[in-house]
C-alpha cells in the first residue's frame, strides 16, 4: 500500500506544472502564486496554501503539493513577501506583511479568487497554513465585519502563534480547525495552543507530538537557526526540522481532516 501511494505521488508530480497567476489583493496590490491542479474530469476541492515567515520553502511546499494533488485537491500556494518586494521575515521583528494583517487580508483574497475558478467544488475553500502561515489561517479563521459566511469551509494550522487567539475570550473558528505542532517547538509553543483547544471546544482538533519541533513535516534535517527575534531561547535560537514519524501522522491526520469535509 505504502509503495502504491509513493508511485501515485511520483506520477501526479511528474504531470502536475505550476500556472503563475495573478490574484487580485488588498489595497490594490497583485499577488503572484502558483496554482496546481489535478487531473479530474469534475470539480474538485481546492485549498490555499499559505507560507511561513521565510517564504517559499520548496522541499516542504512540493511534498505537500503532491500529497494533496494525490488526493484530489486543487492547491494555490500564494506569494505575500515576494509580491510586495520582500524577503525573509524570519529575523524582521517590525513586520509589513502581518500574521494578522496583510497576510489574514491576503488568504481571503484568494480564497474569494480560488473559489470562483474553473473547475472548483462549491462549498467554500480549506485555508492550510505552516508557521507564520499557520498563524495567518488563526487569524483568518476569527469572525469579523469583512468574513464571509461560506468562504472557508475548514482550517488547517502547522505550528501557529497561538497567543493572540488563546488571549481573546470566547475566540472561536468560523469553520472547523485542526493544529499540529511539536511539544518541542521551541519557536511556536505548543503551550498557547493546548490553552486555545481547551478554550474552543469540539470545533478544534489539537494535535501535538512529543519531542517535535518546528517545521517538523518538512522532509529537511533538524538543525539550528540563529538572531531569530522570537525565539522563546535566550540567545534567540530555535530548532527546526523534520521529524519523519510524526511527519507520517500529520499526513494521515490531514487526510482525514479533508476527507470529513467533503
């Protein structure tokens, strides 16, 4: 079964090419992304893929994008850092583009574009987000006066900041959220987050892995970053890496979550 599912990944890989659109964004701006689409003679779910603090992070964005093409699902990874002549922001500690800012601004723009295009199930699109991008799909996922009713039908967060949402009493998701996150994170805590699932109640599926950390899905090495603002360590490092066992489960996990949606 495993062998099957690893030759199902390698063909939709080798026959699924990036379309560079361009999505209509807040304030007038244009944002680049990359859409990918299965091969499906019917309408499809489609999901919005929302980077960390670095940007594009290749190896993990092409595990991903297989994973959910295999599975029937129409991915758009949108650019907010390079669409606005940015780079990293993982060592900026004064931010343009925000977790709960542009970036919230922008993952509803292009749900709202994705869910008008060709090709496309009705029924709302599933916002999935890593790190920063995690946090982007919290803060996309609170109700307020721009929310769309219908837009997103669930949420997926690897590895939020999960203090903002857990320090606003009665916060909860407009749609069915899941988080992942290493009990190791030592960037993003999974303490805040174990506080928000308590707090939210059966709408949120908490997921933690002992000894995890971040970017703990990503087929990379574990290993050190350094001078990252941060940090919750005193000289401001942070681990990040994968983790291939609990990598595995968030796979399954995921594949769940998506299967009960449709």
């Amino acid at each position: 079964m495993r062998h099957g599912l690893m030759l199902a990944v390698l063909l939709v890989a080798t026959g699924a090419h990036a379309e560079r659109v361009q999505i209509p964004g807040p304030d007038g701006i244009t944002l680049q992304a990359e859409l990918f689409r299965p091969d499906s003679p019917k309408p499809v779910p489609a999901i919005v893929a929302l980077h960390g603090c670095g940007g594009a992070f290749p190896a993990r964005d092409k595990q991903w994008q297989d994973i959910l093409l295999t599975a029937g699902h129409i991915v758009v990874f949108p650019d907010s850092f390079g669409s606005r002549g940015l780079k990293s922001q993982c060592r900026v500690h004064d931010r343009i583009a925000t977790a709960n800012g542009l970036r919230r601004l922008d993952a509803l723009a292009t749900a709202t574009w994705l869910s008008t295009q060709f090709g496309v199930k009705p029924g709302g699109v599933v916002l999935l987000g890593w790190s920063d991008g995690g946090s982007t799909v919290l803060a996309a996922a609170e109700t307020r006066p721009d929310s769309s009713d219908g837009l997103i039908r669930g949420m997926i967060a690897f590895y939020p900041g999960c203090s903002v949402a857990a320090g606003k009493s009665g916060w909860q998701p407009i749609a069915n959220l899941m988080i992942l996150i290493g009990e190791a994170d030592d960037w993003t805590p999974a303490a805040p987050c174990r506080r928000l699932a308590g707090q939210v109640g059966a709408k949120l599926d908490y997921i933690s892995y002992p000894g995890a950390y971040h970017d703990f899905d990503a087929p990379v090495p574990l290993r050190v970053q350094h001078n990252i603002p941060r940090s919750r360590n005193a000289d401001h490092s942070v681990h990040v890496g994968g983790d291939p066992v609990a990598a595995q489960d968030a796979i399954r996990r995921v594949a769940g979550f998506l299967a009960g949606l449709n």
